[in-house]
C-alpha cells in the first residue's frame, strides 16, 4: 500500500499514517511535529513559515511511503 503526501495535508496526517515520517521532518527542520498548529497547518504553509523547501521535504516523505 502506497500512501501519497501532498502539499495540502497537515503534518498531523502524515504523522498518523505513520510516526516514523518524524525523523523526516525534524530532518528538514520542521521540529514542531508536538505543535498545536501542525494539526492546523497545511505542510505548504508550515514549510513557508520555517524557510522549509516544501517540495524537498515532499519527496522524502513520499519516498519513505513508496519504500514501506
């Protein structure tokens, strides 16, 4: 089963398809996966907040999925 994560989820999706997508995040530098807004958020937009080069950080997470 291959999930898909897009620019318009919120990382508190991605973390409930699987936690281990975490460490990705925290890689990008996206250490607020425990913040209030990263379940209001979408990846796009916490990205652009956090100087975060959302594209980059989209394909690992898909890669991530894609290798499971």
């Amino acid at each position: 089963m291959s999930e898909k994560v897009t620019k318009d989820m919120t990382i508190a999706q991605v973390l409930m398809m699987d936690r281990g997508t975490a460490s990705i995040f925290m890689k990008h530098g996206m250490h607020c996966i425990g913040c209030p807004a990263s379940s209001g958020e979408s990846i796009e937009d916490a990205s652009a907040v956090h100087g975060i080069n959302a594209d980059n950080l989209l394909e690992d997470l898909n890669k991530y999925f894609a290798e499971k």
